[in-house]
C-alpha cells in the first residue's frame, strides 16, 4: 500500500492531476482508490452546503467541522483501502485545515492538536502556482467562488502552504504545466512504490 495526498490552494489542479495519475498508474496494473476531502459523508455533504456558502462565526467551527469529517474519512475509507493494499491517491487532507484555518487566523498550534491522531501519509505533494495564475484559472471555470477563494486569502494560503511544506519536507512541484506536472509527480509516485517493494521500474 501507499499513501498519497495533493494538496495546495483552490485552482491549482489537482482534481485533474489525480485523474491523470489514476489513469497512468492503472495503466500498469496498479490498484488505485481515488478519494478526496471534504468527503461525500453525510458530515461532508453538510460541510459543503452550509460552511462553504456563508461566513460561519467563530472560525474554530470549521476547523472542527473538517477534522471530524476527516476522522471518519480516515476510519471509514483510507485506513480499509490501505489495508486492501491499494494506492490511495487523495485529495487534500490535515494540512488543508492547518493551512486554510490556519490562514483564518487560528492558532497553529491548536490546529496540529486537533488532527495529532490523524497518522501520516507516505507522500505529501503540494502543487504550487502564483496567485494571478490561479485566479485567472478560477475566473475561467466560471467558479463563483467559495469564502475561500478571495485574492488576499488565496495569498496567505500560498504562503503558509509553502512554509509548512519547507517545515515537513513536502514534495512542491510548480503546477503551470499540466503534463510537466503529470509527468514529474508519476516519477515521484513510481519511486515511492519501488521503494516499498510494490512496482518495478521498466
Ligand atoms: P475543495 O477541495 O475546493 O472541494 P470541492 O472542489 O469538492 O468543492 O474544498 C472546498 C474548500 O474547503 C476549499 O476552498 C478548501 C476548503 N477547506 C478548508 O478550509 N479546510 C479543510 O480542512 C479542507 C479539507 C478544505
């Protein structure tokens, strides 16, 4: 098994970097579960239609509202689907919360506390493209936005992703071209896998 997160701010394309990758590593007979979060749990669902539409008054809720979203995503989905042994490929995870709430102005360290029993994936990569670029791709999605894709908060978002990912020693890689990026996170993936014993190189 391993165990990959994405993550990096709105707009940067990892949905469709992950489908890529899925699709790649499918192509050589790799088992892959695709997941994301905010999950589709009935607590997903609710995190999607209510926190995401307006601004909820103290910002803590959200930091809760994800986490126990997460815990069950962890319960419920990753730890089965590392447990059949397959590549999980996912879509964000605890340091969109470190980060994103974070960036609301939460006490970081609160933030590691409440996500202290969420374990460690194998890989964390952070996709990372300047704010101009990725609010050109967000206008051109015709995205009406959620609270968090503001201009002033997408920057503190990038800023703080980059500084946790220097901090944990996440793998960044620049998002601008898409098959560059493909091509250059498949690399990272395949070498991860050999490492664990789980592909050849050909
Ligand atoms: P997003 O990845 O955009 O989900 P979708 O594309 O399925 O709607 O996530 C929704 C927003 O929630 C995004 O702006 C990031 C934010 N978010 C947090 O603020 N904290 C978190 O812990 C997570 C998982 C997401």
């Amino acid at each position: 098994m391993a165990w990959i997160v994405i993550e990096g701010p709105d707009g940067v394309g990892k949905t469709t970097l992950i489908s890529l990758l899925r699709g790649s590593l499918t192509e050589k007979g790799i088992k892959v579960c695709v997941t994301s979060e905010p999950t589709n749990s009935p607590l997903g669902k609710l995190i999607r239609e209510w926190l995401l539409k307006q601004k909820i008054e103290p910002p803590h809720v959200y930091a809760l509202a994800f986490s126990a979203d997460r815990y069950y995503h962890y319960h419920n989905v990753i730890k089965p689907a590392l447990s059949r042994g397959e590549v999980l490929l996912q879509e964000r995870y605890k340091e969109s919360t470190i980060v994103y709430q974070g960036a609301m102005g939460l006490d970081l360290e609160w933030l590691e506390l409440i996500c202290r029993y969420l374990p460690d994936p194998d890989l964390t990569i952070l996709l990372d493209l300047e704010v101009g670029k990725i609010i050109q791709r967000l206008k051109l999605r015709g995205e009406s936005g959620d609270i968090f894709e503001k201009k002033d908060f997408l920057h503190r978002v990038r800023e703080l992703y980059l500084r946790r990912a220097r901090e944990k020693g996440f793998l960044v890689l620049y998002a601008e071209d898409l098959e560059k990026l493909h091509r250059q996170a498949l690399q990272y993936i395949l070498t991860l896998l050999e490492e664990k014993g789980l592909t050849r190189r050909r």
